[in-house]
C-alpha cells in the first residue's frame, strides 16, 4: 500500500534537488538535476527560469515513478534573492539576474543610497544596500535594458516561480521580501510603497505570505506535466537557506545555522531586530522570527575549482590528501574571495589570493587551504554577528559539505564552537518537505531529524588556527589595492 508523503524541491546554485519524504520524516527518494549559471560577462550570473520548471518536473517525476508513495503536499524553496522579471502574461523577459554572486549592481547601490540615505535604508529595511539585495538589481536592468524594463510588471524568484506554475498563483513569502532591500519595510513586515516607487517603478509586487503558508493547489495542468495529484497545496516557500535551517531545526532564538554549500551561509535567530552594515537583518522564514545573517560568496565552489584543476581527482581524494596535509596547509593561507565577497567584508572586487606557496606545495595542501578559508571566513562573520548584538547558544550545520568529518572539524577547530549535525543533513528540499509535511499532518522536525553527533573543537588546533587567523585577516588589508586594481582590468 502506498505511503503518504511530501515532496520537497530546491532550485540551487548548481542544481535543482528533490526529496519524497514519508510523513514520519523517512527519506523515500531524493533525485538530482545539476546545471550551470550563465556568466554573461565578469560579476554576471544569470539563468533561465525555464531550467527551473523544467527540472522541477523531472525530479518530481522521477521521485513518484515508483508508485509506493501518494504525495499529500508539496514544498519548494530556491536560490535567492534572485530577479526574474515577466510581463503582464508572466512571460520573462529575460534570463533571471542570481543573488549575491552576480555583482553588476555597484552603481546603482550608489546612487539608491544618495537618494534613500544610508543609514535609514538599514534602519527600515534591516541591512544595508550590497550586491546581495534585489532591489539595485532590478534598477540595473531598468538602467541597461530600458526598453525590456518598460514591459516587466511581475517579480519572481525561484521558489515563487515554482508556486506560480504549480498552482497559478502569484505570492511570494516574507522573507524573500525582505531581502529585496529597499523595497520592504522590516519594521512594519510589508512592502515599502514610497521606496517601491521609487527603485522599481512600475513593478506590481505580489501578495506576502509566510514561508509554511499554503500558496495554492496543483492545478490541472500543472499535475498533467508534472504528474502530481491535482489540488493538492503547495507551500509558499523561501530562500533555500531558510529551508536549510528549518530543515535542521535552527529557528530557535540563539540558534546559529551554518550551510556548507556552493556558499557558506550563517543565520542567527534573534529575539529582536539588529542591524549591521557588515551583515543582514531579515525577518524570518516563520512568524514572529528575526534573523542576523552572513553569506560567504564562495566556499564549496572553491573546492569544486580545485576538483576540476586537479583533473582526474574527486573531492574524497583530495580531502583524504588535506587529511593529511596537517593545520596550516604546511604553511598556506588563502583568502576565498573568488567571487568578489560578501558578509561581511562586503566587497564585489575582492579576489581570491593564495599566499605562501612554494614548490613543495601538493594538491593537499592546496584543497586544506581551501577548507581553511572557509573556516577563517565562518569566524570573521561569528565575530561581527556577536558585535552587532548576536548571542549564538548553539551551531547546527548541514548541507553537502557536512558529508565527512574534515570540514566541519576544521570549522570547529578555527571558530572554538561545536556544532551539531542532525541525522539527515540533504537541506532546502527536505525542509521544503517538512513545512508541507505540517500542511496535512504533525510533522516535528525532533522527530523527523534527531541529532546525530555533535563535532568538538580540539584544542591544540585552535592555538595554532588563533595565528594563523590573525594573518588572514591582515592578508585582505595588505592586498585589496592589488586585487581591486585586478578586478578593474577584469572589468574592462
């Protein structure tokens, strides 16, 4: 007889993941599709909404072929905050402009920022103005394609995208929102009409939702393509690193999530709202939460790089190699800002750097140096997150990176902090499934994923990570001029 489940769907950076779940939290299936942004110049990423659909029904086929399970509810969450702009006939225009990774929006930042005021945009809005925020991305593709822009009149983003072909509907959830600075209000919890007008004229925002509300039915056609039940609800959905966290049960206050993903992103939840020119401030996935949150622009997308240079190696080769290689990377030190950076040094020309090398230098050295980076990274945004008013109780990790022990180790070994791993470590898409789980049932995210092991710092690596962490720090100041003058001529 068949089961009773949820399905839950993730639109990443790198590729689209699907889970069935049964509603005890068991894993039936998961499928995935892997992909690659367009990049269509330097600080350009951009993909086709159409891949989006396309692999949701993929995987949702793949997932309910088997015929064991009957699918109750559907979730869905996705990269973000992203930019896809359609017509009136949601029609895109054009490909969707990505979150942070895609830094075309330096000069509108600029010019937002002398019409709105600096500090006021934080103020209202909970964070400042940064590459990472929708609303400059919008006006940049008002300023670059004018003629596109006078016919867009809907925002979507991956997740909401999902919704609007699954159910026909046109929502988007709270938090979503509010990482479209300046166009939400944090401190009312709605859009900002006067700041709407002004940075995306013409633009009808959708209806807010929360994350776990229910968004829609499965329509008719929408269930003719992907072979789902018709009417059954889907949820409103959110930022793939909102789902990582509900996914592992990190929304309670002092809770701080780390995503070992493509990026690296932390999220604080907090008892009120803080700000910081260096982090996020956000509302939450769920009602009544608030969140202080960082996101490094690179982390296992620096690994894959050093994969696909060291052609003919996987990722367990090399990390059995970094095993190897001892604190320190025998004396490298990487800066992992091969993306430019954001949280919370904040800088679109920052540029990776890689100091110390020498001739004796292995590909172990070179991979831990990389797995170190992060590290460096995860407690430069620890300790701005706690200087800005943070009080972080308890670290829950999850993502792909999770798989093994040397990443989180070395994380745990650099910042001092354990953290927690719970038994199912998938991400977005499961925690995708369990708000849509809570739509037809009492889904407990202590019982559907239990804590497994908690990793401990020791104690004679963090001495040794205290020093080398004050010389990461320093690398950036020394070398910015070089790189910024780098990235100028990448530029041109």
């Amino acid at each position: 007889m068949p089961r009773n489940a949820a399905i839950g769907v993730d639109i990443g950076t790198s590729s689209s993941k699907g889970v069935l779940v049964g509603l005890d939290g068991a894993v039936i299936r998961s499928a995935v599709r892997e992909h690659t942004p367009a990049r269509p110049g330097p600080g350009r990423f951009e993909m086709d909404a159409s891949v989006w659909w396309r692999e949701f029904t993929e995987l949702a086929g793949e997932l309910t072929a088997e015929g064991d399970a009957t699918v109750l509810a559907v979730g869905v969450s996705g990269m973000g905050p992203c930019v896809l702009l359609t017509d009136e006939r949601d029609v895109p225009l054009r490909p969707a402009v990505l979150y942070g990774v895609d830094t075309r929006s330096v000069r509108q930042i600029r010019r937002i920022e002398e019409r709105l005021g600096a500090e006021e945009i934080i103020r209202r809005s909970g964070s400042a103005l940064t590459t990472q925020a929708a609303g400059p991305k919008i006006a940049s593709i008002a300023d670059e394609e004018p003629d596109l822009y006078a016919r867009a009149r809907r925002l979507y983003m991956p997740s909401s995208w999902l919704v609007r072909k699954l159910t026909g509907n046109y929502v988007l959830d709270h938090h979503s929102a509010s990482q479209c600075t300046p166009l939400y209000d944090t401190l009312a919890g709605e859009w900002y009409a006067p700041w709407a007008a002004e940075v995306a004229p013409g633009i009808d925002l959708p209806p807010l939702r929360w994350s776990g509300e229910t968004a829609g039915t499965v329509t008719a056609e929408a269930a003719r393509e992907t072979g789902l039940p018709v009417g059954i609800p889907v949820i409103t959905g959110t930022i793939d690193a909102w789902a990582e966290a509900l996914s592992v049960g990190a929304q309670h206050t002092g809770d701080l999530m780390l995503m070992y993903g493509t990026t690296m992103f932390l999220i604080h939840t907090v008892p009120k709202p803080l700000t910081s020119p260096s982090l996020w401030g956000t509302v939450g996935a769920l009602p009544g939460t608030r969140n202080l949150a960082g996101g490094m622009a690179t982390s296992g997308a620096v690994t894959n790089w050093l994969r696909d240079l060291f052609s003919g190696a996987d990722h367990a080769e090399l990390t059995r190699l970094a095993a190897g290689s001892g604190p320190g990377a025998n004396g490298l030190l990487m800066l992992p800002y091969f993306s430019g950076e954001r949280t919370p040094v904040m800088d679109p020309d920052a540029r990776g750097v890689i100091a110390g090398l020498t001739l004796s230098h292995t590909r172990g050295d070179l991979y831990r140096a990389a797995l170190e980076a992060t590290g460096f990274g995860v407690r430069h945004n620890v300790e701005v997150i706690e200087e800005a008013g943070g009080d972080i109780r308890r670290v829950v990790a999850v993502g792909g990176g999770t798989q093994g022990s040397l990443w989180t180790q070395i994380v745990s070994d650099i910042t001092g902090r354990p953290q927690e791993l719970r038994t199912t470590t998938i991400g977005a898409s499961y925690g995708g499934a369990l708000l849509a789980a809570q739509l037809v049932g009492d889904a407990s995210i202590d019982v559907w994923n239990p804590v497994r092991e908690t990793v401990r710092p020791r104690t004679e690596h963090t001495r040794r990570y205290d020093e080398l962490y004050a010389l990461y720090r320093r690398l950036y100041s020394e070398t910015s001029s070089t790189v910024h003058a780098l990235a100028a001529l990448q530029e041109r």
